[in-house]
C-alpha cells in the first residue's frame, strides 16, 4: 500500500538556530541515509523527530552536532559564534541513547568531562558541576560511581553531563527509550520542567508518538529509505504540561494525528 | 525531584550488604579447604615414604625436603633471587613496551600493519628453540635470559593492551569529538582507562609466562657459576641425584609462580574493584 502524504511544512516559532539546507548523506557502504532534508529549528523550540527505525533520525541529529559531514547540503548554525578556523563554535549539549559514561570515573568526573576537555581545573569546575547535578536532582551522587546507579539516574548523569557546558541547544537522541515506562515518564516530566525554566532549545529523537506529543512544540515526521520528512505538525498546548495534558482529549487528538503520519511514514514502505 | 529513581539505589545497597556475611564465611572455607587439603597430601606422603622405606634419591621425605630448604638456602635463595631479577626485569620492560606498542599499533594503521605478523611469528615460535640463537647473539647469558623472558611476556601484554584500546565505547569516543578533545586527551582519558581490564589480564597472563620464560631459557643456557637462578640449581640437584635439593628447588619455584599470580591478580582486583564487571561479587 502507498498512500499519498500530504506535506504540511510548521514555520517555526522564533530566530533560527540551526538549519538543515538539502542534506543528504550515503553512507559508504551504499545506504541512502538521508536524501534531500530540508528542516529548521527556530530558538526556544522543542521539537521532536518522529519516525520508525532506520529512517535517518539519529543521522540528522548527529550531522546538526558535527558528527559526520552531510555528503550534500548544508548545516548552518547562524546565530552561534565562530571560532577561529571558521567552524561554529556551537555550545551544543548530546545525549545518546545509551547513558555512555565513563564506567571507571564517578559521577562528578563524567560530568566534568566537557569542562575537563577545555581545561577547567577540577575544583574550578566545581560550581558548574555541582549545580548541573542539582538540576537532575543527583547532587547527592557526585562520588558515587555509575555501576552503582539505576538505569534512569545513569540517564539524569548523562544529562547532566550535556547540561555542564550551559549549552543553548541540547540535542537527544532516544535518550529514554531504554527505561521502563515510569522512569520514563519522570524524566520526560523533568526534562520538560527544566526546558520551561532554562529555554533552551531542544531536538528529541523518538519512535513514541506519545512521548512526541507530550513533549513537543513541534513534531517532525520522518519515513525510512531513503530517510526523509514526510510531515510536520505544531502541538499548540500550553505549558506547563502534566498529568492534566497527559490525559486530555486534546493530547489524544495529537496523538491520532502523529499516529496517522506515523502511520503513513511506515506505509511508505511497503515491506514493514 | 528524582525521589522514585533515589529511592530504587537504597536497596541495591543493602543488597550488596546481606551476601557480605555469607561471602565472609565462604571466604574462609576458600582458606581453609586448600590447606587442608595440603596438609593431607603432605601426610599421604609422607606415609607412604616411611610405610614403602621408599629411597630419599627418588623420593624424600617432606621433611627431608623442608630441611634441605634451610640448609640450602645461601645457595638455593641465591639462585630465587637470579631468577626473581630476571623475571621481573622481563615484565617490567614487556609491560612498557607492550602498552607503548600497542598504543603505536592503534594510533596508525601502517605500524599494525607493517608489525603484527612479526609479533605473531615471534609468539609462535617456542622460546627453547629460539634460546640457542639468542644465546649466541647476547653480550652475556643474563641478558640473553632477560631477552627470552621478555618475549614471552610481551605478547600477551601487546594483544590484550591493543585489544582494549580498540573496543573503546564508539558513543565515548563520539562524545569526545563532539566536546573537541585532542588525541592525547583522547588517549589517556578515555582510551587508555578502557584499555586497562584488557591490561591487567595481559599482566597475569604476562607474570605467570615471564617466570615459565626464565626458566626454561635457563635450562636452555645451562650456564653456571655465580649468575646461577632456580632451573641450573634444579639441573645440578639432578646430576648430582640431590633429590631433596631438587624438590626443594621445585617448590620454591612454584611458591614464586603462585605468589606472581596472587600479587597480579590482586592488582588487578584493587584497580577494578570501583567500577569493572570483573570485580563485582555477585550472588547469581
Ligand atoms: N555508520 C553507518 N554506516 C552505514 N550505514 C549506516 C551507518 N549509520 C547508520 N546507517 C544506516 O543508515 C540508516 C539510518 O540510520 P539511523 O540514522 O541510525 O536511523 P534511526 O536513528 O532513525 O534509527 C539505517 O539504514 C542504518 O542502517
Ligand atoms: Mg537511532
């Protein structure tokens, strides 16, 4: 079955941040990971990108951070200083999937690692690192090491660890979708919370639709082989969001909506 | 605000608190079972040598042996001491050159190429064989010892070191770039740290094998005089049909083999007990 989709491009709300102009990327061994991605995330935003595995999620996120070179197109940062060879110094938190902490450093070194990486002394660091600790509520865990933490706390650590540098932009890619449905939603909760109050703009990698919605100013749709945007879609709820929202016939209309895009995005290969 | 995920870490601690009593009792057992286990197999022997009237120049008595310990010792602790020097001067310089190597290996593609069948051929080769021509080439027989030992440790120390660089966590290595870090930043943060399980096992291996290397390349030497170790002390005590000398020979030997092993696996234990699978007590 392959239906027709209908392309409903959101402008987005405030200056541009990051820009995404026809990126396409192939990787070496032949695989058209993204073909022709045109997206635009504007300050403040927190913007999801929907779409079921394999369709170029976490390879967009990762071109936006640097890592990895589109093979066509371009990637603009155009508020974000430049450094000296020209490149955006971009003050970019990444939060991976997977906690990916450094196993044999406790808490407080994994979070001083971005500093570290710049030259801030330890104790320098101190008050920033702490400080990020608190806002993922494990100030108490600072010489704990991550053996001894949970799957959602070893999560809150890697935020944390994004959140050290005071980036303006936090990238995540899936980064709950290891964690059981209650910790999940507590982080989901926190991390709202925490946008609320700092503003920054976010990119959220999913494949819930429900998590999309709950968290997102803006859901970008995105279909497999090769990887693309099939859809957009502006969730104009009011923040802050809780429980009230969670369970509201506007959240389930967002969510048929999203399921229905979703929907189609998987259609569009006819093998899934 | 993170009530629900603090509140799950109090009974993983208090998980870890309850087998400690158990463990400690198994600790013991884990004493006291080998040793009575030894003091059995002492006894067995020593029975049978009186029961059979068995001749000391095949088998000796412990007691006999453990006398020739003593009186032996000015000769016999010189010879242990040879042998400790060059086993320990072998790993010493297998564990420099091993992790040094390997961090060229991983660094560059064309040194791993250019190097590694070597490192293989030299591994494969057994080290009696190779001892004679050693000989030969080595300024003296110390030296030509402290080579052969130093091959044999240096390889598992090579492999597990450029083993453990290479399986650096892929998101780590990715989290390092993205935050600018340098290749030495690079290097002594992330790589080298994960790198080091690899390490210690290499070390174990590479500990037990230094001694093994020793000896044998000794035997292979057969030198004598003052520069004596344990494998000329063993060969003489044979000639000589000194039995009890030989076996007390042997036993200090095997002392040093499981002493080498006990101090590296406890090393090994002390640097990974934070944070490595390895070295986490589990009850299942
Ligand atoms: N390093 C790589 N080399 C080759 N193919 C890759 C690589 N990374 C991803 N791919 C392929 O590119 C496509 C998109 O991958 P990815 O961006 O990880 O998808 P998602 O995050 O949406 O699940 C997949 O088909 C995947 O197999
Ligand atoms: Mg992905």
């Amino acid at each position: 079955m392959s239906s027709a989709v209908s392309m409903n491009a959101v402008a987005p709300s405030g200056k541009p941040i990051v820009r995404l102009e026809h990126v396409s990327k192939t990787f070496s061994n032949g695989t058209i990971a993204l073909k022709d991605m045109s997206l635009t995330i504007g300050e403040g935003e927190f913007v999801s990108l929907l779409g079921p595995s394999g369709c170029g999620k976490s390879t967009a996120l990762r071109i936006m951070a640097g890592l990895g070179d589109a093979s066509t197109g371009r990637v603009e940062w155009p508020t974000m200083p430049h450094d000296a060879s020209g490149k955006p110094e971009r003050e970019i938190g990444f939060v991976f999937q997977e906690p990916t902490l450094m196993p044999w450093a406790t808490v407080y070194k994994n979070v001083w690692l971005p500093l570290r990486l710049h030259g801030v002394s330890k104790a320098a660091a101190r008050e920033r690192v702490m400080s990020a600790l608190e806002m993922v509520g494990l100030d108490k865990f600072a010489d704990s090491y991550p053996r001894e933490l949970s799957g959602g706390m070893k999560m809150r650590v890697s935020i944390a660890r994004a959140l050290v540098t005071r980036p303006r932009v936090l990238l995540m890619d899936e980064p709950f979708a290891a964690l059981d449905e209650i910790t999940r939603q507590k982080l989901n909760d926190d991390l709202l919370r925490l946008w609320e109050q700092f503003g920054w703009t976010v990119v959220f990698v999913t494949h819930s639709v429900f998590e999309s919605v709950y968290l997102s100013s803006r859901i970008v749709v995105m279909a497999a082989r090769p990887g693309r945007v099939i859809d957009e879609m502006e969730v104009d709820a009011p923040h802050p969001r809780g429980v009230a929202f969670r369970t509201s016939l506007e959240y389930g209309e967002f969510c048929r909506r999203a399921s229905q895009s979703l929907l189609s995005a998987i259609g569009a290969n006819d093998h899934l | 605000m993170s009530q629900l995920d603090q509140s799950g870490a109090v009974p993983a601690a208090a998980e870890n608190a309850a087998p400690a009593v158990s463990l400690s009792g198994e600790r013991v057992l884990r004493v006291i079972v080998p040793l009575v286990m030894l003091a059995a197999l002492v006894g067995l022997w020593a029975w049978y040598v009186q029961a059979y009237n068995i001749p000391k120049y095949i088998l000796p008595s412990p007691a006999l042996v453990a006398q020739s310990l003593v009186n032996d010792w000015p000769i016999l602790g010189a010879a242990l001491l040879v042998t400790l020097k060059i086993t320990f001067a072998a790993l010493a310089i297998a564990l420099v050159g091993g992790v040094v190597l390997a961090v060229l290996l991983v660094q560059s593609k064309w040194i791993e190429l250019a190097i590694s069948p070597y490192m293989v051929i030299l591994q494969v080769t057994p080290i009696v064989a190779i001892a004679p021509l050693i000989l030969i080439y080595a300024p003296s027989t110390q030296v030509a010892l402290l080579v052969c030992a130093w091959i044999v440790a240096f390889f598992p120390v090579l492999s597990n070191t450029t083993q453990g660089l290479k399986s650096t966590d892929h998101n780590l290595l990715n989290l390092f770039e993205l935050y600018g870090a340098s290749p030495l930043q690079t290097l002594f943060l992330l790589k080298l740290p994960a790198a080091l399980p690899y390490f210690l096992a290499g070390l174990r291996i590479a500990g037990g094998l230094a001694l093994i290397a020793a000896v044998v390349a000794e035997f292979a030497a057969g030198s004598a005089g003052a520069g004596s170790g344990l494998a000329f002390r063993l060969l003489e005590s044979q000639y000589r049909l000194n039995i009890p000398r030989l076996f007390a020979a042997l036993l200090l030997l095997c002392a040093t083999g499981v002493a080498i092993y006990g101090a590296t696996s406890l090393i090994s234990h002390l640097m990974l007990r934070r944070w490595h699978e390895s070295a986490i007590r589990r009850e299942n």
